[in-house]
C-alpha cells in the first residue's frame, strides 16, 4: 500500500475515532441528566441507542485490522 494511501486511512480512522467520542460524550451527558430527571423511557431510549456506538467501536476495530494486516 502506498504511503499517502496509508496516511490517509490513518487521518480517516483518528476521524472516526473522534467522532465516537462525540457519541459517547453525548450518550454520557444525556444519561447523567436522564438519571437526575429519572425518566425511565429517555433510559430506555439511551440504551437502545447505545446499540450505534457499540457497532461505530466495532467498525472501527475492523477497520485498523484490516490496515494492519494489509501493511
């Protein structure tokens, strides 16, 4: 793989990366304020949506052993 293909999956990835810290951070502010009004269906609604950033992770695990294995 050539060099500016490599960086540029790298700078995708560390894209990818951020942006499921936004999730989570969201997730975490929406689930400390869901717990302080404890509104059981907003929880509900928090933990359905968790289903997002656990498949984001796993992508994006995928993704860095897939640029591993091909390097």
């Amino acid at each position: 793989m050539p060099r500016d293909t490599l960086t540029r999956q790298i700078h995708h990835l560390l894209d990818e990366v951020l942006l499921l810290g936004s999730m989570v951070e969201q997730a975490m502010l929406s689930a400390v304020d869901t717990l302080r009004q404890r509104d059981v269906k907003a929880a509900a609604r928090i933990y359905e949506s968790d289903q997002q950033i656990n498949d984001k992770r796993f992508a994006i695990e995928n993704a860095v052993l897939i640029l591993i294995a091909t390097q």
